[in-house]
C-alpha cells in the first residue's frame, strides 16, 4: 500500500466542504442507517481525499483528468455520474472512486466495489 500526501491547504478545504455537505446529505445518510455526524463528515472526507489520490494518479500518468469537484449540490442537481473524467489521446474514460479508511479496512477487511456498467466487469481483457 502506498500513501499520498494532500496538502494542509487542500485538507482545509476537503474539511470545509464536508462540513457544508452534512447539511445536503445528512437525510441521505439516515436513509442508510447513519445517524452519527462526525462518522457521516468522517466518509466524505475520506471519500473527498480518496478522489484527490486518484486525480492525482492519473495526472503523474501524464494523463488530463477534471479536478475532483468540491461544489454543493441539492436535489435534482445531485449527479451519480463519475467522480472523474480522464483523457488520453487514444480514450476518454470516467473514473467512479470508492474510498476505505485504514480504520474501516482493519475492520472489515480490504474492500473493492465495481459497476455493473463498467467495461471490466462486463468485457474484461487480458492484455498481452
């Protein structure tokens, strides 16, 4: 396993948007069974710098990517859609991340999460 660094100045505004998110999706939360605040500011936090991680990948891969986006959504302006979108000059490709604290993972084990819809699930490849 390898660490990332994220910068104060980053972590700051990773906290403040996760702080201003709660009041968005604490509903959502309690829809899951959620009901501690600090845990729900906790995973979006988590979430937040796991996106950042990923972002910052693929650019060290050369690759163009959009920036994680930290704007507030409500209602019907609340997207499922990727978390990123990455360039290369052969594909263009959406990154949905999935983040686990080291909390989480010493607890319930190392988790992995696919979608249905994703090229690897549903024509995998090997590549010679």
């Amino acid at each position: 396993m390898s660490k990332i660094k994220i910068s104060k100045y980053l972590m700051k505004k990773i906290r403040e948007f996760a702080h201003k998110r709660i009041n968005g999706s604490e509903s959502l939360y309690k829809l899951r069974g959620e009901s501690n605040v600090s845990k729900m500011e906790e995973d979006i936090i988590i979430g937040t710098m796991g996106e950042y991680a990923v972002y910052n990948l693929l650019r060290d891969l050369e690759l163009k990517c959009s920036k994680p986006d930290l704007k507030i959504y409500t209602g019907r302006k609340k997207s499922f859609g990727a978390d990123l979108k990455a360039y290369s000059q052969l594909e263009n490709f959406e990154v949905h991340v999935k983040s686990q604290s080291l909390k989480s993972e010493k607890r319930y084990g190392q988790s992995y999460l696919f979608q249905r819809s994703d090229k690897l699930v549903s024509s995998p490849k090997v590549e010679d």
